[in-house]
C-alpha cells in the first residue's frame, strides 16, 4: 500500500499547534500500521464516506479525511467536522 499526502492535507495541517499534530501522527501511524496487521481495533473511528472517501476521527472534533484506491491512500484533509463537511461539499 503506498501512502501519500495533498497539498490540501498539508496546508490544513499548518493550523494546527505542534502537540496536536503529535496525536495526529501518532494516529496515523496506528492506521498505517492496520495494514500491516490486517486487524482495526474497535472504537478506532473509521468511516467510509462515500465510495472511494473515508476518514479517521482523531478526537471528538477532529477528522483526517482520505481517498482509498487499489495500492494507494491519498490523505487530503484535515478539520473539525463541520470543515470535513464543508470540504466534500467542494469535491
């Protein structure tokens, strides 16, 4: 599986405080590593959107939203959950 990053990903990951990203690295180091162990944990926060559109709940408010394609995942977004529903709105 090849993981990869949006400039939108990027740029939304800017507003945030440097011990935020830590939780939102260490989250997604734990959703790369489901990969490797083929196993979800329960109460992990994993939702499938629409076809190809999932996302991650980091915390209550916050959610990293994703493509999932054969062999690739494209993080593109960052936000609270009313900026998560704006965003899809727009793609």
């Amino acid at each position: 599986m090849v993981f990869s990053f949006d400039t939108s990903f990027k740029r939304s990951l800017q507003r945030y405080q440097t011990v935020e990203i830590i939780e939102i690295k260490r989250k997604l180091d734990a959703f790369i590593r489901i990969y490797d162990t083929g196993k979800i944990p329960g109460g992990f926060g994993l939702k499938h959107i629409r076809k190809n559109l999932w996302e991650i709940r980091i915390n209550l408010p916050q959610r990293i939203l994703f493509w999932k394609h054969t062999g690739e995942i494209t993080f593109t977004f960052i936000g609270h959950h009313n900026e998560i529903r704006q965003f899809i709105k727009h793609i």
